[in-house]
C-alpha cells in the first residue's frame, strides 16, 4: 500500500470532504480523488459513501481507519528512530497539556528542563481530554499530560506514568462561612449558586457523577470554559466556584475548602501518557520522570485555606451581591 494513499484516506475520513482534506495536505482535489480512486482498487472495497457534499465512511472504511492510522504511526515511528539514532539528545518533544497545567506546572518546569536538555526544542500545544488522545493516535505529540479518568487502562497501544492526582475545590469570598472545617461535603453545597466548568472538563464530569451519587441537583448560576472568571465571580460573591486544586489562584481572596462525598475528597489522578508504539527518545523519558518529581514538589498548587477564627455566616443567593472588602 502507498502510504501516500494511506495518508490521503485517513485525511478524508477524518474532514469528510476533498475539498478540506486537499487544503491540508497541499494537493490539488483531482489527484487526492485519483489517489482515493486507485486506493479503492488496489483494495477492492469501496471506501466512501457521497452524501450531499461530504464523504461518509463505508462499513468497510471505517474497518480500515484505524489499520491505516497504526500503518502511518509504524512508518513514522521508523522515521523518528532513525532520526534519534543521529541526533542523540537534540531534537523536537512535542507535549499536549491542559491550560492549567501549562500555567501552574510547565511554567516553571519548562526552564528546569532546558538546563539539563538545553538542545532540546518543546512545542507546546493545548490540549485536554479526548483531545489529547485523538493527537496522541493520529501522531501530533509524544507525550500527553490528562487526567488518569480518559485514559483507558486497557489500551494497549498506550503506557503512563502517574503523576499527582487533583482534587476539586469550593472556591468563594471570605464572607461565606462554607464549612467550620478545611472541607464540605457536596451535598452541603445545594443551597448556593454555583460557578461550574463545561463539561468538556473532566472535573466537571466527575463534579456531576458525585452530585448524582448524592442526589443533589446543584444551582447553576454560571458555566465556563475560562476558570479564572469563575474565580472573579466568586471573590465579588455571586457564588461558590468549583474548581481543580491544579488551578493556581493569584491576588484573588477567597474561602476555599476541598470537595468530599461521604467523606472522602473528589480526586482524579494526573498522568503523562504516550503511544508504546512509537520510540520515545531518552530525553522524553528523562521529561516524564523529571516532571513527575516537579510535579511531587509543588502539588497540590492551591490548598483549602485554614479555617477562619470568626466568621459570619452569610448565604449567598442571586440576589445578593457581596462586595470584597
């Protein structure tokens, strides 16, 4: 099979038109739908059903999308061996990781790196989630940093190292006597507005998996995919703000507690996370085992706060607007 051809299939599975797939790998449309052709008969399947405008996968295609995938990430993986055997400890890392992460821990990881691996060049891209394995399948990254929860234990195809897990935190103004202690449980949180992430965050999936558990149906004031505006919200008191203990807070004042059921805090494990099938170069094994013991160093990045002498309990509701001091 021409991994030319290989390439081209998987593009236009992945777009579902010629049109986008021939943008992003630079060919003119005819020769990518030639390509696609000669694929189809080298195979003997036909590999695309055309609905409208766009380009729908066949039983038989979509059988073959993650074959051709591994095809790919095989020739690449010869491609970067060869690459390290000349270079030794110089070269590209490419590294997928949230932007809380990027912001609370690479920030300064990143300059402890350079120092040991100077000729080392780090890309950074965001990513989180499902996103980040998507990249780590198709060849983006090497290395992915998520929490353990989106990771399949059973996949094969990956390998990680546990990194320091995260808790999610109640985050409000210093007025708010949420709890006596350094915590609250979850189900004491149902009388109060609160500033939630999306759902495209793990934590929230996981907020919301404990709130079921408790059958608590939480008081949504407010969701965002920017958890720094949730902390705004919460130090002016429009509510509790919900958020990662991997979140740095800075020059805001607030109450924060930790987050328990039953108990026990609501923690998601961290990981660095790569795909077995491609060589890892020495020097993005030494950046997963240096991160893992800067990681060890510095969590949790924000902490609950000690609880206050004297406080007055004051609710929080949307229409009561506190003001900082």
């Amino acid at each position: 099979m021409d991994l030319r051809h290989a390439r081209t299939f998987v593009v236009v599975a992945e777009l579902g038109t010629v049109s986008r797939a021939a943008l992003r790998l630079h060919i003119a449309q005819p020769a990518l739908s030639r390509q696609i052709t000669a694929l189809e008969q080298e195979l003997g399947l036909k590999l695309f059903d055309r609905v409208g405008r766009r380009l729908v996968l066949t039983g038989e295609g979509e059988q073959l999308l993650s074959d051709c995938r591994g095809l790919l990430n095989y020739a690449s993986a010869i491609d970067e061996r060869a690459q390290l055997l000349q270079r030794g400890d110089t070269g590209v890392l490419k590294v997928g990781a949230s932007p809380q992460h990027i912001e609370s821990v690479l920030s300064t990881f990143l300059h402890l790196y350079a120092q040991r691996y100077p000729n080392v060049q780090i890309k950074l891209i965001e990513a989180a989630g499902l996103d980040t394995m998507k990249m780590l399948e198709r060849g983006e990254i090497h290395l992915g940093q998520n929490l353990a929860y989106i990771v399949d234990p059973n996949d094969q195809r990956l390998a990680s190292l546990s990194l320091q897990h995260v808790d999610l935190l109640a985050a409000c103004h210093p007025s708010v006597m949420l709890s006596e202690t350094r915590t609250i449980e979850i189900s004491k949180l149902a009388p109060h507005p609160l500033l939630l992430l999306d759902s495209s965050f793990v934590v929230r999936k996981s907020f919301d998996a404990a709130c079921r558990l408790a059958n608590l149906k939480p008081n949504i004031f407010l969701e965002s995919h920017t958890p720094h505006t949730l902390l705004a919200l919460a130090e002016a008191g429009h509510g509790v703000a919900i958020i990662p203990s991997q979140l740095r807070i800075r020059h805001h004042k607030l109450r924060i507690v930790s987050v328990t059921y039953r108990g026990k805090p609501l923690r998601e494990g961290m990981v660095i996370v790569w795909d077995r099938r491609r060589p890892l170069p020495g020097y993005a094994k030494a950046y997963c085992e240096m991160l893992a013991n800067h990681v060890r160093e510095i969590f949790p990045i924000t902490r609950p706060s000690n609880p206050p002498s004297e406080a007055k309990h004051v609710p929080v509701s949307h229409n009561t607007r506190r003001k900082p001091p």
